[in-house]
C-alpha cells in the first residue's frame, strides 16, 4: 500500500459461499492489508482464503473525514485484487450523493450493501443491477513483452488497448497501488483517466482494471 494510504482491515473465511461462514472451522481470523496490497491479497490466496469481508465501508461521498480519499482508494484497491484472485467480497459502499454512475466500477466483484443517508431505495436497486451485470474478467490486463493488453468488456462495445510504456515501473506500477495526484504530472493522468483507466476519489487515484489469473477461482480469460 501506498505509504499514504491506511490499512484496509478484513476478516476471512476458507469457502466462497457466505452461508459457509457459520461452518466451524471455516473461519481464518482477521488480516491487515497494511504493506503492498498486490502482495498481501495474493499470499492471502495462497493461504486458502476464499471470502473476505472488509470491517468499514468505503465512502465515496464528498464530505466527511475521509475527504481526501484516501481510505476509499486504500479499500478499492483491495476489493480489485480480491475480484482478480476470485475472493468473495463482502463490502459496503457510500456512493456520492445525488446521481452516480457505478458502471467504471462494474468490474469489481459486487458490493453486498449500497448505503446513503437518505435510504434511498434505488442504492437497491443498484447493487442490485450491479450483481446482474457482473462476470469475471470484465477489465482486465495482461502482460506482454514490451507492453500491456487492456480488455475493457465494461460497456458496449468491447474496447481493446494496447499501453507500450519504457517506463512502465516507475508510471504504472505506482498507480497499481493508489497513489496522491501530486505524485503524477498532469500529463500521465490526463492519458490514463481519459482512456478510462484511473478512478479518483479527492486527492488519491487508482489503476482500476485488474490483472488476469488462471487460478481455480480467478479471474479467468477475457
């Protein structure tokens, strides 16, 4: 995790289904992914984890505390590679209030509850349409020599990028992990967020498509 960013707190169980959860046994405890969220969610996986459960939801509203962002991007980032390594997520957005497209986050694994102040019953009816529209792989990238493949199945119609960056580690590999907008130059955002690959919440940005894994519970091919 970016040193900017809090640890985003979970709690894990073996098995997918979350009806699983009351089975003894199943239980793992809880983690903090507090260093490089890459690293943490796959040793998790190694681990035999199959469900997480993030302990705070993430806000996206534009008031409060975590104005800045950076907790939202810290438990994004998280739920993306928990989505890539085929966990089932259990999570919690706030979207900001008013209306609000959630389709350039459609790819991550579904949040179980959409919460407002008003309780307004159409945050029903996006998470639901949100589990209708989800599939594995819906945003994802692979390496190649010399370059990265972005599969974009987010919307109609199917988007292919191809990104051939020299500097791919000192560019790339930082926004994989959420990091501040000061730490970018306008013209590496402006490249990234207008090809729909970034997603900002205040002050903090974030690589949002997910890496592609053959594993039994990952994400699987485009």
């Amino acid at each position: 995790m970016s040193t900017d960013l809090p640890p985003v707190r979970l709690a894990l169980w073996r098995d997918r289904d979350p009806e699983a959860t009351r089975i003894p046994g199943m239980y793992l405890g809880e983690a903090d992914v507090a260093g490089d969220p890459l690293d943490e969610v796959a040793r998790l996986a190694a681990g035999g984890a199959g469900l997480a459960r993030l302990h705070a939801a993430i806000e996206l509203s534009d008031g409060g505390s975590e104005a800045d962002g950076a907790a939202a991007v810290a438990g994004l980032v998280v739920v993306r590679e928990l989505t890539a390594h085929g966990f089932a997520v259990d999570w919690t957005l706030r979207p900001p209030a008013g209306p609000w497209d959630w389709r350039p986050l459609g790819h991550l694994h579904p949040p179980t509850t959409v919460i407002d102040g008003d309780g307004d019953g159409d945050r029903d009816r996006l998470a639901a349409a949100w589990r209708d529209d989800f599939r594995p792989a819906k945003f994802g990238y692979r390496h190649g020599p010399g370059f990265i493949e972005v599969r974009d199945h987010r919307a109609d119609p199917f988007r292919r990028l191809v990104i051939r960056n020299p500097r791919y580690a000192q560019v790339i590999e930082p926004l994989l992990r959420g990091v501040a907008t000061t730490d970018l130059t306008e013209a590496v955002t402006a490249r990234y967020h207008d090809a729909g690959l970034l997603h900002r919440v205040g002050r903090y940005v974030w690589w949002t498509p997910y890496r592609v894994r053959h594993s039994p519970h990952g994400t699987g091919p485009p």
